[in-house]
C-alpha cells in the first residue's frame, strides 16, 4: 500500500497510502488517462494499465475486490 510513495504525471500528489478505486479512476480521467487493459495480480489482487496522449503508461494495482487502489506507477 504505497500510492502516496509514487507520482503520476498529471495529477497531483497523493497523500494517503490507498484511494477508493472511484476517486483514482475520476482523477486519472480527469488528467486525460484513459483503461488500456487488465490481467490478475499477484495476491488476488486485479492490475490496470492507463494510458495518455502525453504522458507515461501507468499500472495500477486494485484490492480484489476492486474498490481500493493499492498502489500506482509510471511504466
């Protein structure tokens, strides 16, 4: 759970260790990302890769039940 150890181009810094996966999602398309696609996780958990006309691919990592992004980063 480190989403406020990385920073995603675009968006401002997050400041808490997880995000309810509603407001990552509103944040990441308000700053132009766009789903690319998904595939299992280690754990159980779900992955998430976005992409953007500008920036980096960003994989995300999703709690299982897909309600709380763990964590974020740049590819």
């Amino acid at each position: 759970m480190t989403l406020d150890k990385h920073t995603i181009q675009g968006l401002s810094a997050f400041t808490t260790k997880t995000l309810p996966s509603s407001e990552f999602e509103k944040r990441m398309i308000n700053a132009g990302y766009y789903e690319v696609g998904t595939a299992p996780a280690k754990g159980g958990r779900i992955k998430i890769w976005w992409s953007h006309d500008t920036y980096p691919r960003v994989e995300s990592v999703y709690s299982s039940d897909k309600n709380t992004v763990i964590t974020a980063y740049h590819v």
